[in-house]
C-alpha cells in the first residue's frame, strides 16, 4: 500500500510538473546552454602533445624547443612537450611505438617507427666528402727544394671515392649511424666494412696501414682544431647545406689559396636503388659561398631525411593543427633559427616511401574537411536524437493534457452523480457530505483557474453542474425541513 501510495504520489508531482510548459521549457533551455558552454570549454582547451627528440644539444633538439616555446607564445591550440632522449633518433622511434609520445623526430635510416607516419621532413642532410686543399709551403733557400715541397709534387689528389683506400678519412660527429652510411657509400665502389680501421687521437702519429681506411671521429663542438690537429686526406660531414659544422669544415680544410675539393658521390642512384632509406641528391654550385664558388659545380651526392612522424593512432584533426601551426611558425622562426626553413613538406603521394599521416595530407594537400564536413554525421544524428526527444515531450505534454481531460470529465460525471443522488438523501448529515465534495471540487477549480488550465467551455461546464448540483442539495435540504422545492426558473436566474 505504501509503494502504491507513493507511486500515486510521484506520477500526481509529475502531472503537475507537465502543465508548467513554460518552466520545462525554460529548463531545457538551461540544461542545453550549459551543456554548451561545458562543450566550448572543452573544445578550447590547447590539445598537449608530447614529441621526442635526441640526443641532448643537438640541431634537432634545439628546432624543436624553439617550436614549441613559439607554439606557447602564440597560445595555439596545440602546445609540444619536448621528452629530450639520450639515444637521439632510435630512441624517439621507440617513444612512438611504445606509447610514450605523441610525436617524433626520427632519422630515416636508423628505423622508422612502425605506428609512426610522416608529419614533416625536418631536414635533409647531404653526405660532403671534402679534400683539403694543398698547404701553401715554404719558400726554400735559393737554389734548394724543401722535402715537404718535393713530397707535395709527387703526393696525388683525391679526386674519387675509391682512392680513399690508404688514406685517413676524419668523420664529423660521433653518431654510429654515419659510420653506417659511409660504409653503404663505400659498399658500392667495392670497398668492405673490414677496410675500416677506427683510430683514436693518440693514432694519429702512426702510419696508415696499406689498403685500410683510417677513420677518426670528430667532436662537432670544435671541428677546425679538431681537422687541423689530425692532418686527415678527407673529411666527411653529414648535415643540412647550410650546417655551420660543414661550413666550419670547409673553412678548416681551406689551407692554402685553393679552396677544397668536393668528392662526387657518382653511384647515388645506385645506392638510393639498394638502400630505400637514402636518397639521390645534388649540391648546387656555389652553395657553400667563397669566393672562388665553393663548389666550382653541382656535386652529385646522397640525402638522409630527418622527419618529424606522430602517432598513426593520432587524430585527423589534431594532427592537421599541428601541421598547420608547424608550417606557420617556420616563417617567424627563420630569423631566430635558420635551420627552421629547412622544413618542408613530405611526399603525400599514396606510393610514397614514407606514409604520410593523414591529417597531414590533408592540410599540405589542401583537403582540409571544414566544421560541417567533419561533424556532419554528428549534426545529423544530434538532429535526429532531438527530434525524437520533441516527440517524446511532445507525446507527454499530449499524455498529460489528455489525463487532464479525462479528469476533468470525471469531475463532471461526479456532479452529475451528486445533483441525482441528492434528490434521493433522506439524511441531512449526507447532504452535508455531498456540499463538501462539491466544495473540495470548487477549490480544484479555483487552482485550475490560477494554472490557466481551463478554458470557457469548461469553465461554463462546471459552473453549471456546480450550479445543479448545489440546487438539488438545496431542494432536498428544504424538502427535509419542510419546505417546498425551488423551481428551475430559479436555477436559470442564478
């Protein structure tokens, strides 16, 4: 009996709820205002990415650190948290497919990250094998020719890859993965991985062994003293054309008048053929300045890529503000930091080398979905879901004002039942029962009239069965008392 009276109770609050179309209404409108305003809060919040780079003071680190402080600057909606990794560019790749970052600077030939696709090329970096140009020697005495000028007449240049069996080779940096490549390079003119002697500065006094290539590595924070304390026939640099470190090199390997030789790497096609992670490249002439041009001409050569890659799993859209953003801060970091002009976009056609993300594609392509492209399923069903949502409070305005009829009619049918029971009371007592019945339904009707839940027709209706009945109460009344009834003319007057 409690549940059901409790039932009763909450189904009465709810009808009386349902005829304040207004306020249900009115807190629609409140619950979908903030709703809204939730949804544009969290819409405007800056989406955080973590990107990994390596190792420590390097190019790529500084690139990315000057990006993503930009980013901040510029209160973009997407800001880089730079995870900095020892293990340079292998180790990026493994933050991306561990899980551990969102985006990634990776070398192209130390391992591609297989839940990684392309966002940008960073840079591209060109092997430069340069053979320091003759020292200017001594005058010597009149008459005499010094050792060191009659050695220098009979010494050869190197003037092709090949001849730099014998000789000692000073590789700058001490990344593993340039050895790597210089051993690709030498692969293809039939020069073993086993004519590679490693030397240390303490080396450098002894002898070159016959038909070996002595390979020393250079600490790229100071490469001239470096270059001329270790008297190398060729120095290899790896790095953007415009690299300071190679420009340091040039100049340390300009020893006399003439500026230094450039080795041309003639089998790049070939080796870009085998090796899928390098590339055929050109230096143009002239593209290290000096005067005369350094080099006199273009010197056929081989790339290495570094790319900026994101998660595959990334969002389009997340992925396509970035590259957006990206592309937008290269023009104002220019100043700040050349090497930031070096961006460029990657290859987005669908035979690629390299995969492009598809967020990316679509803002270097130009294919950028608008609001409504993207969020037009969403629209649609959003729609969808409303309707049917005005249907249903449609249906249960409709319900409840079909219950207040329903009502309403039984009110009527009771006062039509207590006009005829009321000729028939022999009891005074019963009369009053029937006269606060009618009176409890006057009071409804009164708060009817306040809710303006009735109209004239039914105002008129239960006027005049108020009226009725009420009238054959007090016919009764007056028959029980002795009285004689009252006609209908009197009824009618009222």
């Amino acid at each position: 009996m409690k549940i059901e009276a409790h039932r009763k109770g909450w189904s009465r609050r709810f009808k009386i709820m349902m005829r304040h179309t207004w306020l249900i209404i009115a807190a629609f409108i409140m619950l979908g205002g903030g709703l809204g305003a939730i949804a544009y809060r969290i819409w405007t919040q800056p989406v955080e990415l973590t990107i990994a780079v390596g190792p420590p003071n390097s190019e790529d680190t500084r690139v990315v650190q000057t990006i993503a402080a930009q980013l901040a600057r510029d209160q973009t909606n997407i800001r880089l948290q730079t995870k900095i990794l020892d293990g340079g560019p292998p180790a990026a790749a493994a933050a991306i497919d561990n899980g551990q970052a969102d985006l990634a600077v990776v070398r192209r030939d130390s391992g591609m990250p297989k839940a990684g696709q392309a966002v940008a090329i960073l840079r591209k970096n060109v092997v430069v094998f340069i053979v320091p140009s003759a020292a200017e020697p001594p005058k010597p005495a009149r008459g005499a020719r010094s050792k060191a000028a009659a050695a220098a007449a009979k010494a050869k240049p190197i003037e092709k890859i090949d001849q730099m069996v014998g000789k000692r080779l000073g590789v700058i940096g001490r990344s593993p993965r340039n050895i790597d490549l210089l051993k690709v390079i030498l692969r293809q003119y039939r020069i073993g991985a086993d004519a590679l002697v490693m030397l240390s500065p303490g080396d450098l006094s002894k002898p070159n062994e016959a038909g070996k290539i002595g390979v020393i590595q250079f600490d790229p924070s100071n490469v001239t003293a470096a270059i001329k304390d270790s008297n190398v026939d060729v120095i290899m640099s790896v790095g953007p054309v415009g690299s300071p470190i190679t420009a340091d090199a040039i100049t340390a390997a300009t020893l006399g008048k003439e500026p230094p030789t450039f080795l041309k790497i003639d089998a790049s096609e070939a080796i870009a053929e085998r090796e899928p992670a390098y590339e055929s490249g050109e230096i143009k002439a002239g593209a290290f300045g000096g005067s005369p041009a350094r080099p006199e001409e273009n010197v056929e050569t081989i790339e290495v890529h570094h790319y900026i890659v994101a998660r595959r799993s990334l969002s389009e859209q997340v992925v396509a503000d970035f590259t957006k953003h990206l592309f937008a801060v290269r023009q104002t970091l220019t100043a700040e930091l050349p090497s930031a002009a070096k961006i460029e976009k990657p290859d987005t056609d669908k035979d690629a080398p390299v995969p492009v993300h598809p967020g990316a594609a679509a803002y270097l392509d130009g294919e950028l979905k608008t609001f409504f492209d993207r969020y037009s399923d969403l629209l649609y069903w959003g729609l969808m879901a409303m309707s049917v949502l005005g249907s249903g409070f449609a249906g249960l305005l409709s319900y409840s004002k079909a219950d207040d009829r329903v009502r309403k009619l039984r009110t009527l049918e009771r006062l039509l039942e207590i006009t005829k029971s009321a000729r028939g009371i022999d009891s005074i007592q019963n009369l009053d029962e029937l006269q606060t019945e009618i009176d409890t339904i006057q009071a409804g009707m009164i708060r009817d009239v306040e809710a303006g839940n009735l109209d004239d027709t039914a105002m008129t209706a239960y006027a005049m069965s108020i009226q009725r009945a009420q009238l054959a109460i007090s016919d009764r009344r007056g028959t029980l008392a002795g009285q004689p009834p009252r006609t209908l003319a009197a009824v009618a007057s009222l």
